[in-house]
C-alpha cells in the first residue's frame, strides 16, 4: 500500500519520541505493532447487467432516496458472490466476495481517506469494473460504511482513481466533501453531473466498459479538474496515457490541406423541441474533409443546465430538461386565454453552443434554441351543462363543455380525450361519449361522474358531474276518479292527474303527476258550476252538472297535447221553500166550493192561519226553492169539549215529492186547532221542517 507523507512523517516523529522517553516510561512498540488500530470498510454491492444479480434494491436494505441511485434508469439488483476488491491509491489492499444480499465487509483496514472499492462481474473478460465507490474516511479503530454503490459512488471512484494515476496528489490530497454536500442536484459541479450521465450511458448499456470509453474518460478528467481545483490538461479530445498529461498533437504533416468540419445539423438559431422533465437527446452532425477525429464540446451554460455531449458522437443528453422563465409573465396572456377558452403551452428557450474540432485543431461552432414545452398540472374540472341538471327525452340528446383548469389558470378542453374515464349511478339511463354528447336511453334520473388523471404530472384524479333526468315521450293522461264526481254547493274533493309517459323500447312506460304543473289547462262545459286548481282540489259553486276539461303539452318534450275529463254533478244544501199556498173547502170532500185561500211567501218556521169556521177542511201545496228537495208532512189537531182540550197523534209522514207537495184534505170541523209539519229534505242531506198553526 502506497501512504503519503501525511501518514509516513507523522509514524515517524511518534516513533522517535517514544525512543526519547524511554527511559521514562519502560515500553517501547514491537516491529509488529504500527501503533494504531485497524478498522472495518463495509457495504453493499448494487447494479444492473450481471448474472450475479439477486433481488432488487429494496427498503429492506436501507435505501434513502436522498442518497442512493439519484440518476438511475434501469433496475438496480443486488450482487451475490461477486469480487470486491479494496484499493488505496494505486495498491491493492484487500479482496473479497458478496453475500446473498451483496453485503461486503473488509477487516483490518490501516485508517486513511478515500479508499476506492470495485466490485468485477464475472461475465466480463476484459477485467473493467462493474460499479465502484469510497470509502471517504477510516478512522483508527473505526468503521466505515459506504452504503450502496450508485452512479454518484462509480463517479466518485473513478474521479479518485483518475487523481491518483494521473497527478501527483494521493488520497489523502483529494478531498470529496463539497461534491457530495452538493446533491441531489450538484448545480456547483455541473462537470461533476456530466461525468454521471457518461457513467449511466455506460454502466446501464451493460456492453460498454467504464475504463476504455472515450466519454467516460474524457468526462472523468473535466471533472477531476472541478474537484481538485487542478490543471491537469482536459482538452478538447483528452485521452488518459500511462501517465499525466494529455495526448500528443497530430504527426507532422497531418495537417496540411486540412479544412475546418462543418456542422451540418442543426442550422444556426434552429429551435429544437424539448419537454419538461423530459430526457431530450439530440445528435449535432458534422462533416470534415479529409476524415479525422472529431470530438465535441458544450458551452459553460449548457453544462451549468446539466447538458452533457458525447465527444465523439456529437450526442447531446439533457436528462431532465426544466421551464424556468416562466415567472408570470404570461399571466395575462393566460387570463385572456382563459375567457377565449384557448389553451396556451408556456415555454422556455435555451441557447446551446456547440464546437466540433478535429485533429488539426480547426473548429466550427454553432448555435440554436432548445425550447422546453413547460408541464402544466392540471388543478381542477370545470364541467358546464345548461339547464343544469340536465333533462333529455328518451332517444334525444344534449352537449356539454369539459375543461381543465391548469395551475397556472390556462384552460384546455378535454372532449376528445381518451384519458377522462366516465361513469353513472345508475346504468342504463344515458349514454356519455368523449366528445360531450350524452345521449338519454330510459326514463330516470342518474349522475354522470368524471374522473381524470394528468398523465403529465399524475397525481390524485380531478372529478367532476353531471346530474341528468331523462322523460319519456308523452303518451296520455291518467286522472282519478273515473266515475262522475257528486258534490254539494261548498263542498270540495280531490283528484289526481298523472302524465302517461313512453320510455323507450323495452322500458315500462312511467306516470308523472302534474298536481302542480302550471301548464296544465283546465276548462269547463257550464262555467259557475265548480272551480278547480292545479293540486287537484274541485270546489262546488253551484247546483248543475259540468264537464272539467283538462289538456297538458309537455314543455321538454314536446308532441300533440293529451286531454282528460272529469264529470261533476253538484247539488244543494237548501231546504227553503219557495211558498205555501193553503185553501179552505166548505164540504167535507175539499172539492165543492172554496171558502178561503191563504198564501204564505216568504215561508217562515212557523206560520198561522186564522180560519174561517165555515171551512170544514184544508188542503196546501208546498214548493222548495231547491227542486230536488224531498217534501213530506203530517198533521195533527185539538178537540176541545165543555171541560177539557186534548190534542191527537201525530198522522204518519206522508210519501214524499220532489220540489212540490199536494196534501190531501185535512178536516178542521170542529176542530180547536189543525198543525201541520212540512219538511223539506235537500238533496245533499239538510233537513228543515216548518209548521202550520190552523186556528
């Protein structure tokens, strides 16, 4: 193992103090023990393209996205009995092999910084290193874990090892902590972040070796200087030698005749396009004549923007691209966007320099514009439907709008979209494609809900909905009672009224009420005899009969009105009578000679007629003023003698006639008094009887 002087010099001053004090304290270390205590170096062995591979990188083996594998593409597996082997500087330390879970351990370890540990799969002939990483600081006695190896750990690795073989400065001299406080983003490395990619392109290829790539190594010198602060000489087409130094120009003669390449692709000031978290990659085409080697450089500010180019493919990678000149201003352009119903796609352009040199040291540089598309995330749906809810007739159809509302306030449409997933509370009711027509299929009610994922920045779906009654087409009307309705004057009763609907082939037909519609029409025959109202209440006016005539056009739907009818026949509560016209007969049979007439209009409860005694009896006729009223009477009278007066029974009522009653003849000879009851029953039950004093 090679030790520095920051090691060496230190043993040796503690070393000769010890010989001085001697004396003093009686011991002295052994040849066997170097005065300090070893330590331990652990870790995992992850990466891709292996036969060794076992399970992938999980939880379980205390992966924390913070660290571990920032930039990686593929899956990661752990390595299971694979070599391991500890270097310090350019000596081998230590080997050894994984466990089933690609754990390594190395025992009795010297301290000192940057120890590089390389893991080699057996499937490769050439020896190349399948991933690596460092061991930053072993303490005397201590341990160190290197976690698992990564992109950033190879990098690291490869960037110690690079400062070892080709300057002058050992491990102690490099110094990795400004890198790795760097991370996730390493935006003070950029060159660093280059280095990564080129190590990704290679490592994940799985046919590629880290150790011969032109990329790699040119990437791992540019970053090699970034970290070290050194001059090492990464020009344009470095290529490490067996020692410092770049690689010598071209040979005498090489160059002459020579002229320059041209960059044939792209134009100076094209735009190309790119897309926001997007891995871009665009390839700059180059002629030169005569054919030599041609190798490609980026501009600081492309790098900065963790652009890297391939030197020799001319392939620019930019793994996430970004959209930082937004910063409002297209606020009010996404304003007047969103009142227009116009989508508006932000983006952000960057100007990339790209030069291409061959081996004379000729160039040509070029530049143009990759403009990013910004992802926008969609914030919420916005769904409008008029008249809302919406109701359709069976077989007919209405439109809707259906809008994204983004975060930055820009609106764009989502009919058409394939990715707006729809569904319905109740099924069978309507039908909903993605270009905003739904389409009613039964009579009911249903909600049409939406659902969308932003298949750009995922998340929780944006929902919305839409609430649909669907009518069918209007076929009749149902109205209770069917039988003639009989009321008395005042009086009320009630009635129902129901649309018969048809609701499409192979669906019952449905009954809507229309109490309460106004565009209900009700009408009549004989007009005072009733009234109606649309809660289904018929009020008595009048005695007479009538037909209620209703009629009923559906507002939605349309088609021919559909009538009903209802018979009404209303009678009376009155019990009045018209008059009461009373005759006396002188003779016994009431057919002879009439004596006396008497007349009584108005009819009170109780009238009186003082007779004439030559009459022997009476007859009346009685007319209620309600002509289907139902008259009877009976009589009754007193006999009086020297000593005493006593009155007879009550005769039996008489057969009853309707609106006028003829009495027969009624004896008063010798009579004190006749009375006479006559009552009047209307049709809707009232009763009133009147009474006649003959004296």
């Amino acid at each position: 193992m090679k030790l520095s002087t920051k090691i060496i010099l230190p043993i040796i001053l503690i070393s000769a103090l010890l010989i001085l004090l001697n004396g003093c304290t009686g011991t002295v270390p052994t040849d066997e023990s170097p005065g300090f205590t070893p330590g331990t170096i652990t870790g995992i062995i992850a990466a891709p393209c292996c036969s060794t591979s076992a399970d992938a990188v999980s939880e379980s083996q205390g992966v924390s996205p913070e660290y571990w594998c920032l930039y990686c593409q593929d899956n990661w597996l752990l390595q299971d009995g694979i070599e391991v082997v500890l270097t310090y500087g350019e000596d081998e330390v230590a080997t050894t092999t994984t466990n089933s879970k690609g754990e390594f351990t190395f025992t009795n370890v010297d301290p000192g910084k940057n120890y590089v540990i390389a893991a080699y799969c057996p499937d490769f002939a050439d020896n190349r290193p399948l991933v690596k990483d460092v061991a930053l600081k072993l303490i005397e006695g201590g341990s160190f874990d290197t976690k698992i190896t990564d992109l950033v750990s190879t990098s690291l690795g490869l960037v110690v090892d690079f400062l070892v073989l080709y300057t002058d400065w050992g491990p102690e001299d490099i110094s990795l902590d400004a890198v790795i406080a760097d991370k996730p983003t390493f935006s003070n490395f950029p060159k660093f972040k280059a280095l990564i990619y080129e190590v990704r392109r290679v490592v994940e290829n799985c046919e590629v070796n880290l150790l011969t790539d032109d990329d790699v190594l040119y990437a791992t010198c540019r970053a090699a200087e970034e970290i070290s602060g050194l001059d090492i000489g990464c020009d344009t087409g470095f290529a490490p030698g067996p020692g410092p130094g770049p690689t010598p120009g071209p040979t005498p003669g090489e160059c002459d005749g020579n002229v320059a390449p041209d960059i044939t692709e792209p134009s100076e000031g094209e735009s190309i396009p790119a897309n926001e978290g997007v891995e871009f990659t665009y390839e700059v085409k180059a002629n030169d004549d005569p054919t030599q080697t041609l190798t490609f450089t980026l501009d600081e500010y492309s790098i900065g923007l963790g652009m890297v180019i391939g030197v020799n493919s001319g392939v620019i990678t930019w793994t996430s691209p970004i959209c930082d000149c937004l910063n409002g201003q297209l606020e009010a352009e996404l304003r007047n966007a969103k009142s227009d119903r116009i989508f508006i796609t932000p983006t952000c352009s960057y100007p990339v320099t790209v030069t291409v040199e061959d081996s004379c040291d000729l160039t040509d540089t070029v530049t143009f514009d990759v403009e990013v598309t910004c992802k926008l995330c969609v914030d919420r749906l916005e769904v409008e439907v008029d008249p809302n809810p919406m109701v359709l007739c069976v077989d007919n159809s209405g439109s809707f709008t259906l809008d994204a509302i983004y975060d930055d306030a820009s609106v764009k449409s989502l009919l058409g979209n394939d990715n707006v997933v729809y569904s319905y509370t109740v099924d069978g009711i309507v039908t909903v494609d993605n270009t905003g027509t739904i389409t009613a299929l039964a009579c009911g009610e249903t909600t049409i809900e939406i659902s969308y994922t932003d298949s750009v920045c995922g998340g929780a779906p944006q929902t919305a909905s839409i609430d649909v009654e669907v009518k069918g087409a209007l076929v009749g009307l149902n109205v209770t009672p069917v039988e003639p309705l009989v009321l008395c004057v005042d009086n009320s009763d009630s009635f129902t009224l129901d649309a018969i609907y048809s609701c499409g082939v192979g669906h019952m037909s449905g009954l809507v009420s229309l109490l309460g519609n106004d565009n209900v029409v009700y009408s009549y025959t004989v007009d005072g005899i009733v009234t109606v109202d649309n809660t289904g209440t018929i009020i008595a006016l009048a005695c007479g009969t009538t037909t209620i005539d209703i009629e009923y056009t559906d507002s939605v739907c349309g088609g021919a009105p559909q009538t009903a009818s209802i018979d009404v026949e209303v009678l009376s509560n009155n019990t009045n009578l018209d008059h009461i016209d009373l005759t006396g007969w002188y003779n016994t049979t009431c057919c002879c000679r009439i004596k006396e007439t008497k007349t009584f209009n108005p009819v009170l409860a109780t009238q009186t007629w003082n007779i004439n005694h030559d009459s022997d009896s009476v007859n009346f006729e009685a007319v209620s003023v309600d002509p289907g009223s139902k008259i009877s009477y009976r009589y009754r009278s007193e006999t009086c003698s020297c000593c005493s007066c006593d009155w007879s029974d009550w005769s039996d009522w008489s057969a009853q006639s309707v609106g006028t009653l003829n009495s027969s003849c009624i004896f008063t000879d010798h009579k004190q008094e006749v009375q006479i009851e006559i009552k009047v029953e209307a049709p809707c039950g009232n009763t009133t009887i009147y009474l006649v004093k003959l004296i």
